[in-house]
C-alpha cells in the first residue's frame, strides 16, 4: 500500500530541516543516522519518554531537540 508523502519543515536542534510526512520520531532518528543510541529527545519543548519515541509523531512546524549521552571520565 501506497502512503500519501508530503514535505515538512521542522526545527531540528535549532536548524530548519524538510522530511517527509508523516514521520515519527523514531524515523526521524533513523534518518538522522541516531536510531539506537542513547539519546534524549525533546519535542516542542516537552521531554519524551523513551517509551514515546517510537508513536510520538512529528508534524509540521515541530521544534525537536536531540541530545546524544556520552560516557565519560
């Protein structure tokens, strides 16, 4: 089955950014080369749980932040 694609423009860690919708953040993770990786994600300033990340849709005009953990010493 065919899905109906249309172009959005997001906010993406503070540059405009087009994809294809519909989109959720997990697809926006992936396509972003970040699926699997520890990451917080913040959309439209609200902190998603990482329950959320793979339903939460991303719709035109979204503000998404994505800040990658990193272990150190």
């Amino acid at each position: 089955m065919l899905q109906n694609l249309s172009s959005m423009q997001i906010t993406l860690n503070g540059k405009k950014r087009a994809f294809d919708s519909p989109l959720t953040v997990r697809e926006l993770l992936a396509a972003t080369g970040l699926e699997g990786k520890p990451v917080v994600v913040e959309q439209n300033h609200v902190a998603l749980l990482p329950r959320e990340i793979h339903a939460a849709q991303v719709v035109d005009g979204d503000v998404i932040e994505v800040v990658q953990i990193t272990a150190g010493g």
